[in-house]
C-alpha cells in the first residue's frame, strides 16, 4: 500500500473527530506564526542597542527598549505556552479516540473470521497480536504525523522563507539552494530502509510466536530437557532482529550525519553572505541574527519534516499488516438467511471433499445420514477426518465438493449465528476463559441464574468439587484439574440445553468413575436429541443407533455394532484393538470370579 491510500484508508476514522482536527490545526499554525516574532525582535533589539552604543547613550536611556522587547517575548511565550496546551491536549485526545475506534474494528472483524484465517501460518497468534498492535500504534503516529503537525510546519518554513525572500532575495536563494540537498538525503535514506522495515517487521512477529510457542510447550520442553535447545533457538531468531536493527541505526545515522552537514553548510553560507553585506552597508548588523533565526525557523521544521517522512515510512510497514488483516474479506464467515425456530437435526453429507487451508485433504467423498433424534457415532483412527465432519457440520469449514444439507436445505443457506445457537459441541480439549468458574459455565446461557449454574454443574458431577473450593464457584477456573475444566465445558452443554449435540472424545480426560457418571448425564441429556458423537470409548460407541467407520478421509463401513463387528472389517480390527488395549479377557474373569462368589455367598 502507497502512503496516500493508508492516508485514505484513515480518513473513515479521523472523520468523526475533525472539529478536533481543524481547532488544533488553528493552534499549531497560529504557534507557527508567533515562532517569527523572536527573529523581528532580536533584529530590532541588536540594531537598536548598536545605535544606542553609537550616540554613547545610558543605560537609563536604553531601559524603556529592554521592557518593551522582554514584555513583547514574554507575552508571546505566555501565549505560546497556552497554544502548546491545547495542541497538545486536542492532538493527544484525537490519537486515543483513533486508537481505540481502530483496535475495536480489528477486534470485530477477527473474533468473526472462520478458523480457516487463524490455520493460516501467517496469522498465527504471536504474529497477529503484533501486527495488531504495531499497526495500530503506526496509524497513531500517521494521525498525529499528516492530521496534526506536517501543514503547521510546512507553514513554519514558507513564511520564513517569505520573509527572508522579503528581507534579501539573495539570502533567500541560498536557503533555497540548501533544500532539495537535504529532501534528496532523506528520500535516499527511506529508501534504502525500505526492505529492512518488512524484514524487521517479519522478524519482531516471529520473535513474538516463537515466545508465545514457549510458553505453550513449557511442560513438553521440560519433560524433554529441551531448555538449551529452545533458548538457542530463540537466540538466533534475536541475533537476527538485532543484525537488522544495528543495520537500520546505521544508515540512519550515516544520513542524519550527511544532513547535519548539509544544514550547517547553509548556516556557514548565510553567516559568510551576511557578514559580506554588512561589511557593504546593504544590512545591519542586527540583520545577521535575523536571517540566522530565519534560517533555523525554515531548517527546523525541515528537520521535523524528514522525522514524520521517516516515521511515516516505518509506518508503512505495519499500517499494511494492519489494513491486510481488515481487509481479510474471503476469511469472514459465510451466513445465510435461514433462521428455524427449531432446527430437527437430519444431516445429509453427499460426495463431500474438503481440504484445509494448509493443503491436507481430509474428506475424500464423504457420503453419511444423520437421523434426527438419533446417536450416530464417528469411528476411526486418529487421522481419519473424524473431527473434520464435526467442523463442516457446524460451518466452522465449507466443503470443496459435494452437498452438506440439514433438514433438507443446505447448510450454507443458514444464518451461521443461529444454526450454532441450536447446537452443543463438547470437545476433546475445551477453553477455558480467564475468570471464575461461575462465568465460565455461564457461557453456555448467559443470563442463566445462579439456580440454573449450579444445576447444570450437578448434571455434570462438578457441584460438589467446586464447593470443596475456598471460594466456590468464584473460584479461578483456570486453576482447576483438566479433568474438572472438562466437566465446566458439559456443564455449558446442559446449560445451553440444544437440540443437537457434538461430542468429539468429551470424557477423554476423566478418570474411570467420572467417565461413568459423565456417560449416565449424557445418556440423559441424549434423549430425543440428534447427537453425534466421537470417542475411542467402546462404552461409548456401542450403544449408538448407527456407526460410521472411516479411514483415511473415506468411509469405509457403516451399521449397527452387531452388523460391524460381524463384518470382521476395520470396526473388527478397531475393536479387538480397544479390546485389547483394556485386557478385556483379564477383567471378564475377574468379573465372572466375583460373580461365582456372590453367587456361592447367596447359596
């Protein structure tokens, strides 16, 4: 993106705030202005004392002159200091309401992207959260650099210039004469940091992944003794950033040199052509200081100029990552209009193909019927595009081919938000958010009442351990077992009470008995409910109405247990496998034993 179209792209939120704009423009040109009056009044005052040295005169007869002109710089100082306030204080307020207006839009539009846009490997975590905050924070220096301070300073310098034209033509040429040198230098200056702008911003957001991958592997890397490897390994990323930041201070520092003498060459030239007219009787004295002043008040702001130039390139780079992310039009979520009251659950999948982002593909002509008010179980091995159909189902993915229909319309034609509110969907590993136990269960109804909390917490075997807690149910959720996080995102499933149920694996990190008390609520909570479950659970699966068997992204075989395990296919082998795995014949003749014994008891 060119600066003018970021420029462009900022206006929407500037617009807003332009009476702002306009009173704190007024007062940084009016600021601008009263910076000319100490060159008029150090001209008058050394002519004036040069001539009053002239005539011999008094220090009594100088004294009325040396009120006047510290009356004059002090009322203009006074002013000044007001004005400096309120640009300040105005340009300050603009910034912040900016801020937050773009840091809103970009919180909007991410949270209701699909997942598709957080798979991508360019926008994960670490890396949108710098580019998020580095863009907004470079806008905010493009508000406070084009909206506040470049029209003052460009005012600045042309009626220094004006004057100085005015003053003598000559010494105006020579302060000409001196800028194109210097506007070159700072063009040749951006453009040589151009590339190593994009290449720092790539390396500060791999930085920012690579320390939030750390701290989400802290227990992998432990257990493996891996400190010295990860710590190289982010060493080398920071021995880059640095290499290109030393490489950026040093070009910065070579043309900032080059300008300084291009600067001071002007001052020497004016110093030498003034001095030379003075000596010729074209100019006073006084007039020497004058156009020195001038040439500051034209030179500064120059000065200034070249800074915002050079912020604004810096600002490029971010501001562009930044807009990319707004911008992400193909990765909002897709939403029809249909909006059921209540929604039946038969599910039809016809030929369906689908890859993920990254370029795996999944599902390989997937066909399956999901019957409302009936358990279909998902079966396969790890891999076997499980999970993947739970996705499509909840229009978290859209399919490359084929036909997803509910009900008989296809999925695509429902409004997004209110399909999902008629689905619960339990996973493997669920989210728990920052806060108390209280509010994360609430999650599932957010206006439910502190009854229906802890019902829903009774329903999920959670009620007594959480009042075990010193604070109960203001207690941190996130300080809680995995095991007991698992029973908060049930309870959020009986809490939102939907017609249609997801389970991907929900009683994976439970032990044996809360797998048995989690099973009993879900059988309750399955009753007359469409449910699709997941799970490598035999206690689980058995039971459904119909099983899918899938391998490979394919469905291989589908029925009944009875008419799977008959088939002595894939189920078979996955069965015997679970079976196995649970030594199954060991506990069936400890079970049987137990039985004998009771039985010899009773006799």
């Amino acid at each position: 993106m060119s600066l003018w179209e970021i420029i462009q792209r900022l206006f929407p939120y500037v617009r807003p705030y332009r009476g702002l704009i306009i009173a704190t423009l007024l007062l940084t040109l009016v600021g601008s202005l009263a910076a000319q009056v100490n060159p008029f009044v150090l001209r008058y005052t050394v002519d004036t004392v040069q001539g009053l040295l002239n005539r011999n005169a008094t220090l009594a007869q100088g004294m009325p002159m040396l009120l006047a002109v510290s009356g004059l710089l002090l009322g203009k100082e006074i002013i000044n200091t007001f004005i400096q306030f309120g640009q300040k204080f105005y340009g300050e307020k603009i910034r912040i309401n900016v801020s937050s207006t773009l840091m809103h839009d970009a919180v909007q539009r991410v949270v209701n992207y699909q997942l598709g846009f957080y798979a991508d490997t360019g926008n994960q975590t670490g890396k949108l959260q710098t580019r998020i905050d580095r863009g907004v924070e470079s806008l905010m220096k493009l508000v406070q650099n084009f909206f506040i301070d470049i029209l003052p300073l460009f005012a600045n310098s042309i009626v220094a210039l004006v004057v100085m034209f005015t003053a003598n033509v000559y010494v105006g040429l020579v302060a000409v004469a001196v800028l194109p040198v210097y506007f070159w230098l700072s063009y040749r200056q951006a453009d040589r940091l151009n590339g190593t702008r994009r290449a720092l911003r790539g390396l500060r957001e791999a930085r920012s992944q690579g320390l939030v991958n750390l701290i989400d592997s802290a227990v992998v890397i432990k257990s493996f003794v891996r400190e010295d490897y990860e710590a190289q390994k982010q060493n080398r990323q920071q021995d880059a950033l640095q290499e290109a930041q030393l490489q950026t201070r040093k070009t910065n520092f070579l043309y900032d040199g080059l300008k300084t003498f291009t600067e001071q060459i002007g001052v020497v030239l004016i110093i030498i052509l003034t001095a030379y007219l003075v000596l010729d009787r074209q100019i006073s004295i006084g007039a020497i200081m004058f156009h020195i002043l001038l040439f500051n008040n034209v030179s500064a702001p120059i000065r200034q100029l070249h800074r915002i130039y050079d912020e604004m390139n810096d600002a490029l780079t971010y501001s562009e990552g930044f807009f990319d992310i707004l911008d992400a039009q193909d990765a909002r979520e897709p939403s029809g209009a249909l909006r059921p009251p209540h929604l039946q659950g038969n599910f039809d999948l016809q030929h369906v193909d689908f890859s993920y982002p990254s370029g795996t593909q999944a599902l390989h002509d997937v066909s399956l019927r999901i019957e409302a008010g009936k358990t279909t179980a998902l079966v396969g091995l790890s891999g076997a595009g499980k999970s993947t159909i739970i996705n499509l189902l909840c229009k978290f993915y859209a399919p490359q081919r084929g036909q997803l229909l509910l009900d008989g319309q296809p999925l695509s034609d429902y409004d997004t938000h209110a399909l999902r509110q008629q689905i619960g969907l339990v996973l493997q590993k669920n989210h728990i958010f920052k806060g108390t136990i209280e509010e994360n269960i609430r999650y599932g109804l957010m206006d439910a009442t502190p009854a229906q909390i802890e019902q829903a917490a009774r329903q999920a075997y959670l009620h007594e351990q959480i009042m075990q807690l010193p604070k109960g149910y203001q207690s941190d959720a996130q300080q809680l077992s995995g095991g007991q996080q698992q029973r908060i995102a049930i309870a959020r499933l009986f809490l939102k009470n939907p017609p249609i149920i997801f389970l991907d694996e929900p009683t994976a990190s439970l032990d044996a008995i809360a797998t048995e008390q989690i099973k009993n609520s879900l059988d309750a909570i399955k009753q007359g409910r469409t449910v699709v479950i997941i799970s490598h659970s035999l206690a689980q699966i058995v039971d459904s109405d119909v099983i899918y068997v899938m391998k490979q992204g394919r469905m291989v075989e589908s029925g009944t247990h009875e008419q799977l395990y008959d088939l002595r296919g894939t189920y078979r082998e996955i069965f015997d496998a679970s079976a196995r795995s649970l030594n199954i014949e060991k506990l069936a003749r400890v079970l049987v034993d137990d039985g004998d014994e009771v039985e010899d008891t009773a006799a």
